[in-house]
C-alpha cells in the first residue's frame, strides 16, 4: 500500500471566505483534518478558520503545538505531533494540517512536515498557499502592500529598535509581525520620529473582532493583542 500526502492548507488570515477554492475542494477530498491546538487544548484559530468547510465525518486531529522558544520542547512537540499523523499517512490516507494565514509565512507546518519525514522519508508533502496577514491587512486598509520599485521587509519579530531601523533605511514598506510585546517601544520610536501618521495597525484581520488603526496618532496606551500587525511606510508615498 501506498503512503498518503501530507498536505498544508493555507486557511488565510481569518475570514472563512478567504480559504482558497483549492483548499476548500482539498479539504473535502480528504478524511482526516490536523490543526493546532489552542492553551486550553482545545481546536485553535485554524480550526475555528476552516469550521465551515468542515463535514460531520472529517476526523480532526488536534496537535499540541505550544508557544514555547526552548528547541528540546519544540523538538518534542514536533516528534509527538508526526507520531499522531503518522497512522493514517502509513495507510495510505491523506491529512491536511490547517494554518491560519498562509502555511509558508511563519507557520509550525514545516517543523511538523520534517518530523514526519524524519519518520517516514518517502513521505509526499506538499503546501497549498492562502491569504497572508501582511496581505489581508493591506487590503483592509485599502491600499497596496508595495508599489513599484519599494522594497518590502516583513520582521517575525522586534528584539531591538535597531532593526527597525535598519529594515526602515533599507525598505520602503516594513511589516511587524508578533508587534504586541514591543508595541510601546515602537509607538515611541515612531512619536520621535513624526512618524505616527505613516504606520497603521491591524488587529485581528478578518474576524468578527477585527479593529483597522490607519494611523497611530491616538494610540499611545493601546495594548494590542496577539493577533495585531503593523504596516509603517519609511518613505512617503506619491
Ligand atoms: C506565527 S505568525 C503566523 C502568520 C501567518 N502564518 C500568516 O500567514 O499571516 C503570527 C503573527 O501573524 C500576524 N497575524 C496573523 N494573523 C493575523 C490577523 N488575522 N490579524 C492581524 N495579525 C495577524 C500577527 O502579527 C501574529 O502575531
């Protein structure tokens, strides 16, 4: 018997509707269904993403996948998720593991897919790609990602100033990504600057609990949560 595919499935950044047609028909083609689990162990965002498309004899697999930096407990965590998917995979059956957002963007599927192949090395994997933050945040606030000649640099995360602003004098466009932490040390960076008008922010894209900022200026004691992301112009645009 042959092995099933490993497939990742872009389930775009929060509106259901934003889910590919390739996705959705893939979604129905398959039985059983991997997401992340959220902190209460339940099924997460990815999961809540894709919950329409979903039939009554899908199999979810929920993974635990938590939010931790120390390589051994990630390694972990990988290990014990490929040895979940593994089953079905060896009997030949398809699973499609569910990222929000796009599945190639900072996303744990390709940890997941290597410990799967680390298990099982001829094993198929392949990536559906969907509607990223960046890109779904842009289109909310109405206007191009990039234009032109500007050049674009996307920070997973901030761990100093300096490179903001290093991406500033180097981009054009520059995207925060995971910006809550540091939120309080950019709003500041950017007040000194005069640069409040030229960042926006978007917190929880294409939910119903969606909030769009086209400027910072009235937000210096916003705590923005997790799912928030920042777009900053360096240059002024024509
Ligand atoms: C681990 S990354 C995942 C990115 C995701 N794979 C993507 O393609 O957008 C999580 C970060 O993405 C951003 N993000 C993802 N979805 C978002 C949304 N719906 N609204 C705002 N920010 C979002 C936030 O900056 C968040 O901290």
């Amino acid at each position: 018997m042959g092995l099933g595919t490993f497939w990742g499935i872009s389930a775009g950044a929060g509106d259901p509707d934003w889910l590919t047609v390739k996705g959705a028909k893939l979604l129905r083609s398959v039985k059983w269904v991997a997401c992340p689990q959220n902190s209460s162990g339940q099924p997460g965002l990815a999961f809540q993403i894709v919950r329409p498309w979903l039939q009554p004899e899908h199999i979810l697999i929920p993974l635990h996948l938590p939010f931790v930096t120390q390589p051994d407990q990630l390694q972990a965590a990988w290990r014990a998720a490929a040895e979940q998917l593994a089953p079905p995979l060896e009997q030949g059956e398809d699973v499609a593991f569910v990222c929000e957002g796009d599945v190639g963007l900072y996303s744990t599927f390709a940890y997941v897919a290597r410990a799967l192949q680390a298990r099982i090395p001829n094993l198929s994997v392949q990536a559906i790609p969907g509607v990223a933050s960046p890109l779904a945040a842009a289109a909310l606030l109405g206007s191009p990602l990039v234009l032109g000649s500007e050049k674009l640099a996307i920070l997973p995360a901030l761990f100093a100033l300096k490179d903001l602003e290093q991406a500033c004098a180097w981009a054009e466009v520059v995207v925060l990504m995971k910006v809550a932490p540091v939120y309080p040390q950019v709003w500041q960076w950017l007040a000194e600057k005069s640069w409040l008008n030229r960042a926006s922010l978007v917190v929880w894209a294409g939910w119903p609990q969606q909030v769009i900022f086209p400027t910072l200026e009235r937000l210096a004691n916003y705590q923005p949560p997790y799912f928030s992301l920042l777009i900053l112009r360096s240059q002024t645009r024509n």
